[in-house]
C-alpha cells in the first residue's frame, strides 16, 4: 500500500484496514515491515458497514451524547461527530498513540471530537450518556458501562470469543437487559495495554499434527461449523472463546477446535474409507461441547440471536435461549 494515489479508494471500500499489529503501527511501521504472523491485529478501521450497523442497533439520534469504546483510526467519532455535533462525542482508547493520531488525523478536516485514552474497563470519566458503543469486545458487560450510561440508555457492544453483538437498555448503575441483534458481528477482544495475543497461534502450532492426550475414532460427520455459524454460535455459548479452524487436504479434512488456554481438539477425516479420529489435549472438552450443540440443535432447531434475551445484574450476567430452555452465563 505504497500508492498514495490508492488510498482514498482503499479508504472507502467496506474492508477493515488493520492499523496496529501488536505495538507495529501502520504509521510508523515503514513499507518493507512485514507484520509478525503469529500476532492478532490490536488495533484496525473498522469495516464502515459495521461500524453503521453498531450505531444503527443502538438507535442513535439527534441530540444524544454518545460514548464511543475505542478510537481506533478515529473513523467511528468522525461520524458521530459530524451527524451529533462533536460536543456529544468522547471517544476513548486504551492506546496514547492511537489517540493523539486520531485526534491529529480529524483535525485535518476540521472534526475536534472529546478523545481521551483510558483503558474504558475502568472508570470513565464522565457520565449521563445516551448510548455507548463499543468496538472492541469483552466477555462481560464491563459495570463502568452500565455506571456512565443514563437509565434508560443503550449499549451496543459484542462479546469476545463469540459472533453476538448485544444491544442492552440500562436499567441503573447496576442492571441492564436487552436482547442479541439478528446479525453477527466480531471485534478484536478488549486489551488492557501493550500485548502479545499469540496464545492462541501457540495452542494452533501444538494442536496441528500432536496426538494429544487422548484419541478416539467416531462414526458420523463432522458437525459442520465451518459454514453453519448458528451451530457455531452455539458452541461459543457452551463454551465460550473457542476457535475453530478447518482445512481441506487431498486425502482428508482436519477440524481444530482451539482455547487459548491451552485445550485443544483435532479432528481427522479421510476422505476414502477409514474412521474418522480426534485427538484431545488439555482439560476443556471442546469436542464434547462440539457434539452438545449437535444434539441441541437437532433436538430444538437451530438457535436464533434474536431470539435471545440478555439480563445483567451485579453479580451475574447470563444470555437465555428460550427455546433451548437453557441459559448461560457470561
Ligand atoms: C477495531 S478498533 C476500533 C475501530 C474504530 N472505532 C473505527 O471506527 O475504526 C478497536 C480499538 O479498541 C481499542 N481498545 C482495546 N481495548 C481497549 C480498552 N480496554 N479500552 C479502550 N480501548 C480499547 C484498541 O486499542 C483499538 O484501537
């Protein structure tokens, strides 16, 4: 992406644009560096249809203060600065430099957003928003959240390790409930500062030919999450943060269910004749989760999002899948 000239289309395409892999900022990086592989993007510009369908989820109007979970290029804040007026914007990011580069990159076009970096797990630092929305995930609702809205606000957020993007009405400092948006959406999990994030890739290279704890032949079909993210979802409920991969070989098709914890379950199936096996390793049961959500779905069809309701409290925050007649907690 040397080609000045290209940027203004690259610009606007509907592709997110990773800007930041592990402390490697694509500002600074120069343009023979070569990103680490093995690290997960730590900062990007967000897909602009995803960034609308945050905002449109979380019913945003005129007039309203918004709180925006991290800055990133600053892309987000420039639209809502420009629909609400930038005095109704904070943007917050965990990252100085992010910050300041967002701040310098708006002031160029003459967009000046509130932008202040805090790591937005913590304490904000104003409070009364009409709507929050995060784009980056976290496993839980962070309570800071549920403090700097106003009751009766909303926050429009997604759960790391999982495709749900959750839309929630603040009920006090406290309680929230809401309910899951029919669509998916995925964001790169919260971070805290300078990070690694290559736990997962490790538990991958250890995952990819071992024998593991344990081996079992099956009969049956692999239980296709590949392409049926409902069936996907479910497992990111019954276990959430599972990652899952799958390759196709010549002679047969491989299946990796990954926790960056350390468990891992393979899947190996020829393709003439032979039993299908799985190799195991570490302490969760991914496989078994696997075949849980298999058997759900049979027995209740497949889950809907937005069929589901989310309840949050102080001490506990759970989604409902009504008709799995299950619940699950964050
Ligand atoms: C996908 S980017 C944001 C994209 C941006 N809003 C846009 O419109 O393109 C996610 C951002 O969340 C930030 N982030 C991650 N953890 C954070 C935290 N604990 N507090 C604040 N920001 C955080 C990252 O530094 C990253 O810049």
């Amino acid at each position: 992406m040397t080609d000045p000239a290209s940027w203004i289309g690259t610009a606007y395409e509907d592709r997110t644009l990773v800007t930041q892999v592990g402390e490697l900022h694509a500002d600074t990086a120069g343009d023979d560096v070569t990103p680490p592989s093995d690290r997960p993007p730590t900062s990007s510009t967000t897909l602009p249809s995803l960034v609308l369908r945050m905002f449109d989820v979380a019913e945003i109007e005129e007039g309203m203060k918004v709180l925006d979970l991290g800055t990133g290029s600053g892309y987000s804040a420039a639209l809502l600065g420009h629909r609400l007026g930038d005095d109704r914007v904070l943007s917050v990011d965990v990252d100085e430099y992010l910050v300041s580069a967002a701040r310098r990159r708006l002031a160029t076009f003459g967009r000046a957003p509130r932008m202040t970096t805090i790591d937005a797990t913590h304490a904000l630092p104003e409070d009364g928003f009409d709507r929050a929305v995060a784009m980056f995930s976290t496993r839980t609702i962070p309570s800071t959240w549920l403090a700097a809205v106003r009751s009766g606000g909303v926050i429009s957020t997604t759960l790391a390790g999982t495709s749900l993007h959750l839309r929630v009405t603040v009920t006090d400092a406290t309680h929230a409930h809401g309910r899951v948006a029919s669509h998916g959406a995925r964001f790169m999990p919260v971070r805290s500062g300078p990070e690694d994030g290559s736990a997962l890739h490790r538990v991958y290279l250890a995952a990819r030919t071992a024998d593991g704890d344990e081996v079992r032949a099956f009969d049956g079909d692999v239980p296709n999450i590949r392409d049926d993210w409902r069936l996907a979802l479910l497992l990111e409920l019954l276990q959430p943060a599972v990652d899952h991969r799958w390759i196709d070989l010549d002679d047969r098709s491989m299946v990796w269910l990954l926790h960056a914890s350390g468990s891992w379950a393979r899947a190996e199936v020829p393709k003439f004749g032979g039993r299908p096996t799985v190799h195991s390793s570490g302490p969760l049961d991914l496989w078994g989760h696997l075949d849980r959500a298999r058997h759900l779905t049979s027995e209740h069809g497949p889950i809907e999002p937005s069929s589901l309701h989310v309840e949050i409290d102080s001490h506990d925050q759970r989604i409902t899948w009504p008709a799995g007649g299950l619940s699950f907690p964050l």
